[in-house]
C-alpha cells in the first residue's frame, strides 16, 4: 500500500492489488482516531490514472469527503 497524506485528517491510499478483488484501488482515508475511516474512490485503471495524477482533481475529494459524511462518518 502507498499513501500520500492530504492534511492532519486525510491521506489517499493506493494498492496496486488490493486483497478483496486483486485490483488497483484508489481511496480517501480519514485518519481520525479512534478508529480510520475509508471511501473507496476509484478501482482498477482510472485509480492507477488518478493516482499518477501530480494534482489530485478537488472535485473527487469532495465527493469522498461528502460520501463520508452522508455515512455520518465526518462532523
């Protein structure tokens, strides 16, 4: 797994073969504690695409962000 940190709260995670599927998975990861959140952003070649991306579109972290929320998982 890589993962490359946003801010205090959140990082991007990639697994080039994730363990569920065996395909490249892209995620936003909210790292507040107790226990870290996850929403899966993209799978197999558009999250490869994204991740090589030198600036991640704002707009696909705003919809992670908002999935997150809509989970009651954000405040």
């Amino acid at each position: 797994m890589q993962s490359r940190q946003l801010d205090e709260r959140f990082a991007l995670s990639y697994q080039p073969e994730a363990p569920d599927h065996g395909r490249p998975e892209l995620a936003l990861v909210d790292r507040r504690e107790p226990r870290w959140r996850y929403a899966i952003i993209a799978v197999g070649e558009k999250a490869t695409q994204l991740w090589g991306l030198d600036t991640f579109p704002n707009e696909v972290l705003e919809r992670a962000k908002a999935e997150l929320r809509g989970e009651g998982l954000l405040g």
